[in-house]
C-alpha cells in the first residue's frame, strides 16, 4: 500500500489509543485492523450503516474529501449525535498528510 502514518483514536472518556496504519488505508480499516474499541464497522465498510461513525477535529476538515450524498444519509441514522464534524470513518482515506490526526469516536454506534 502506502507508507505508514500515525493515527490518535481519542474514546468517549477522553484516553487516547495511537495506532500505525497504512496511507490508502481507510480510518476504519485502521480502527479495525489494530482492534480500536468503539468502531464497530458492521457493513465492513460499504457505507450502508453508520457504526463506524468519527468526529474529526476543525482543523482536519481541510483534509478531508466532500460527504458524498450516501453518507450523509447513512450519518442521520448514526446512533450518537451527530455534529458539523461528523463522517463515516469508512469514507475517509488516509494520506500522508494526515499524519497524526486525531479522531474522536462518539459516545456510541448503536
């Protein structure tokens, strides 16, 4: 694939799980592959459920391509609430540039 990257998955409760993963990767298939609690994936990455659903901080908006129209409406039925910053983490590649973001993963997914 791509060269490595670190990526911060920050929990509910505040504590931080950094994990190494591939650029072409995406956030859930880095959240899967290194057992990060709290991404549940159940569609494995299709954009058909919203259990993957990520906040991503302001500042790595810039980084991140448009929602695409299926999910958006796969994001109104995320179980938590969903925010300015929400996306699916299932739609989101990463990049080199992406090196050390963080991701925060809501409260729940179901």
């Amino acid at each position: 694939m791509g060269s490595k990257i670190t990526v911060h998955f920050v929990r509910p409760d505040g504590s931080v799980e950094a994990v190494e993963a591939e650029t072409g990767e995406s956030v859930m298939q880095a959240a899967v592959f290194n057992d990060v609690e709290g991404i549940e994936a159940e569609c494995g990455g299709s954009c058909m459920c919203a259990t993957c659903h990520v906040y991503f901080d302001d500042a790595v908006s810039s980084l991140l391509p448009e929602a695409e129209e299926e999910e958006t409406v796969m994001l109104e039925d995320a179980a938590a609430e969903v925010r300015p910053t929400s996306r699916l983490s299932c739609q989101i590649k990463l990049t080199a540039e992406m090196d050390g973001i963080k991701v925060q993963i809501p409260d729940r997914q179901y």
